[in-house]
C-alpha cells in the first residue's frame, strides 16, 4: 500500500491558537489557498481509495484534492477526528498548556474528553483495517495534527509515548509511506510542505 497522510489546511483557529478538537471548524482563506497548493501537488499521483475525518477542515481540504481525481468517492471517517478536548475545546491553547502535565499525559482525558491514548487506539485501528483492505492500493488520507502524529510514530515502530516527535507539522503537510504486505514501511516523504513556499 502506498499511503499518503495529508493535515487539513489551516483555520482561524489554527491562526489563533484556539483549541478545536471536535468543534466542527471551517478553513480561513489562508486554509483555502494551502489546499489548493497541496491538491495542486497531488494531481497527478493515481489515488485508489481516499478518506477523510468527517470534520469540515478535512473534507474541505480533501474535496480541492479530488477536484483532480473526480472518479474517487471520499470516504468520511469518524475514527481519524482530532481529539476530542471536552472543556477546552474554544479556549487559546495558551492558557490551557500553562497547566503541568502529567508524565503519563497520554492516559488522561483531556479537557475531560478524550485521551490521546483513545485516539492511538482509533487511528491505528483505523489504519489496520484499511492495510487489510488495500494492501496493493494508493490511499489518502486527510486527517488532523492529533491522529496523524500517532500514525506517524506507529509506522516508524514507536510507542504512544513518541507522538511528540512529530507534532511540528505544518497545515497540508504531507507524508508519504509505502507499506510491504508485512506492515514493514519507508517513507518517501515526512511532514513535507515545500507546497506552501509556492
């Protein structure tokens, strides 16, 4: 399986440094532009299936994708949402970060919601079922920083304990992974977005 692993474009949100999680958020103009750029590079890669988090910020960025492969039907997902983040969810996320964390953060919910350790579980059941599936197809994926940081550390063979290694990701970065029949994978691309310099 060829995968390739897009974040949604950017939103006010993004902009403000409000924390979304589950609310159901649009792209600003910026996001718009950003999605364009990175549908603009995806033209002429050959997409067998295409999914997406059934958020508004990724099926906007996914549907400017598939304007140029239109025989596609995007398939929307509940299971690669952002976290959900319960109260603070709409608050700037720098007055919710001035709270110490915890040393096992992951296993607590967040803003009372959702753990990351929920989302770990979600998204890399998510993906399994889709290797199964598509185990000789090219397949996108539009997703959030959250679900794509915990991909990111599985198929490099880490724990939930390494997702941080990969949260500096910009708005439509791109990973591209080819994945054997045994799961091993090698990524042709890691959070790129030489896209957005254009």
């Amino acid at each position: 399986m060829k995968l390739y692993l897009v974040r949604h474009g950017e939103t006010h949100e993004n902009a403000n440094g409000i924390i979304q999680g589950h609310i159901n958020t649009k792209l600003s103009s910026l996001g718009k532009n950003q999605a364009k750029l990175i549908a603009s590079r995806l033209k002429d890669e050959k997409f067998d299936f295409a999914y997406s988090s059934d958020l508004d910020r990724c099926t906007m960025t996914a549907k400017e994708i598939l304007k140029f492969h239109p025989s596609l039907k995007l398939n929307l997902e509940k299971a690669i949402r952002e976290q959900a983040k319960g109260e603070f969810e709409g608050m700037k996320r720098i007055e919710v970060f001035k709270k110490s964390e915890k040393p096992d953060w992951w296993n607590h919910p967040f803003g009372g919601a959702e753990s990351m350790k929920d989302v770990w579980k979600r998204t890399i059941d998510f993906y399994e079922n889709i290797r199964k599936k598509h185990k000789d197809d090219a397949v996108l994926v539009v997703s959030h920083g959250g679900p794509i940081t915990c991909l990111l550390a599985y198929l490099h063979k880490q724990g939930i304990e390494h997702i941080g290694d990969y949260g500096d990701m910009e708005n439509t970065a791109v990973s591209i992974a080819n994945i054997d029949y045994k799961g091993e994978c090698v990524f042709d691309r890691l959070r790129c977005a030489v896209h957005l310099s254009k």
